[in-house]
C-alpha cells in the first residue's frame, strides 16, 4: 500500500486530474477535447515522483545515527520495531557480519 501511495500515485495523478478535466468539459458541452498532452503529463508525473522522493528523504525517517530494533515477540505480544539512539558500526550498537558486536 505504501508504494502505492509514494510512487504509482504521483505518477498517475496528472493523468487522472486530466482525465477528470475532459469529463467536466464534455458534460458542461464541450464541442471538442484536445488530444491528449502525453509529454506535458509525463513530466508532469515525474516532477511529482521526485517532489514526493525528495520530501520522504527529507522529511521522514529517523537520523543517520539511530539504531533501528526490529519487532519481536516477549511473552506472546508483538512490540512493533523503533529506532533507537546509538552508535553505528564495531564501537556502537549494532553487530558486525560476523555477530559478535565487535
């Protein structure tokens, strides 16, 4: 569901309000429809997928030097995976390839 929301819909959005626009315009009488802009709303759904990219690495996620804690099961409750303050690397939190921590 999420990458519906942060890639297929800014992609689609400008097809979609156009497609609204052509809807309005016949039912309001329109003799004609303009062809259809293929390259003005391919940039224009483009322009929208880097806004939304650009916004989600900006403003969303936690800071580069947050520890993320996968979710795990205590006495058969679920707690959901969070980020915790912490180092990065062999003198921080977070465990080597080997598994040692160090």
């Amino acid at each position: 569901m999420r990458q519906l929301g942060e890639i297929v819909l800014p992609l689609i959005l400008p097809t979609l309000i156009y497609f609204g626009y052509v809807l309005y315009a016949r039912a309001r009488g329109a003799q004609e429809t303009p062809d259809m802009p293929w390259v003005w709303l391919g940039a224009a759904g483009g322009l929208l997928l880097g806004v939304t990219f650009l916004a989600l690495a900006l403003l969303g996620g936690a800071s580069p030097s947050e520890v993320y804690q996968p979710a795990k099961v205590v006495n058969g409750t679920v707690q959901p995976g969070e980020f915790k303050p912490g180092g990065s690397g062999p003198s921080g939190n977070v465990p080597s390839a080997n598994g040692s921590g160090n």
